[in-house]
C-alpha cells in the first residue's frame, strides 16, 4: 500500500503541485498577517 501510495504521488502533474504550493503559501500569509498580529 505504501508503494501505491507513493506511485500516486509520483503521477501528480505539475499544476497540482503548483496548486499545492500556492493555497500553502497563501495559508501561511493568512496566518502570519491576520492570526499572528
């Protein structure tokens, strides 16, 4: 299942990582300026 797993991830086209990448940075920019004042 692990193999699987990691197979899925490793077929992941690049605009899904790109996706990723930016609610992550957009998260982290919500955080830093309205939760963190």
């Amino acid at each position: 299942m692990a193999e699987v797993g990691a197979n899925i991830f490793l077929i992941w086209p690049w605009w899904v990582w790109l996706w990723v990448a930016v609610i992550a940075f957009l998260v982290y920019l919500f955080c830093r300026f309205v939760l963190c004042i």
